[in-house]
C-alpha cells in the first residue's frame, strides 16, 4: 500500500485532475508520483533506488484505462498529453529540487516508454463489434 505523505501540486487535464505526491510505498521507499483523480496508486512515478539514482516507472493498467475513458480526437488528445508532459516535467523537477537533491534522476523526456505512451494515448482505438455481433445485440 501507498502512503501518499505531501501533495506537492495537482493540475486538471482535460476530465482527469492529476496529483502530485511524494509517498511511501509497501517497502517504504521513498518516491513522487503522479496520481490520477487522486486514486490509490500512480500512473507514473520515480523511486529512490538503492544507489545513488531514481528509477522511473508506469503503471500499464492505469494507462490503458485512461485512453479508453477519453473521448477527445486526435487533435484534442496531442495538445492534452503535451499540457500532460509539460505538468510532469514541472513536477520532476520539484521532486528533484524537494527529495532527491543529491541524486541521480532518471529524466521522464529522456524515457522511451514515455514516446510509447504518447503514441497509444494519441492514436488509441477502441475495438469495433462487427455489424453482425451487434445485431445480435440489439436483439
């Protein structure tokens, strides 16, 4: 279990209020995250590793959830995750000046997972139901 300790900020994207937190988790590491709706656990988030470094991490689920819940275009999505990045860049560089001062940090513009993130929010799809499922359906 997380245990959300400071909320540094938070920001409305969109229908999605994200939170800023540095937090506990199970292991009692220290880290700062990035919570959707301020629910249970973040979307995104560094840990302070053993070594002088943080590691980054995303949660699959909570983004996939995320692009199923949005109902905005393409257009509208491509200017959100960008008001998305710039509120996460602002925050890793408070959680840099906050907690981990003399420590390495893993930067979330350097990540390659963040482009993968981009491109399946941007260009999600949700599956069709072929016309003859959904007569069946209907019926």
């Amino acid at each position: 279990m997380i245990s959300k300790n400071i909320l540094v900020d938070s920001a409305m994207i969109g229908t999605i209020h994200f939170y800023a937190y540095i937090f506990n988790n199970h292991d009692g590491q220290i880290g700062f995250g990035l919570f959707t709706n301020n629910g249970p656990d973040p979307i995104v988030y560094f840990l302070h590793s053993k070594s002088h470094r943080t590691t980054l991490h995303f949660d699959d689920d909570i983004i996939l959830w995320l692009c199923e819940q949005s109902e905005f275009s393409t257009q509208q999505r491509r200017a959100l995750f960008k008001e998305f990045l710039d509120f996460a860049i602002r925050m890793e560089r408070k959680a840099a000046e906050v907690i981990f001062k003399d420590i390495k940090m893993t930067n979330l513009s350097d990540s390659r997972e963040i482009i993968k993130y981009k491109r399946m929010y941007i260009h999600f799809q949700r599956p069709s139901i072929a016309p003859s499922i959904r007569m069946k359906m209907e019926n």
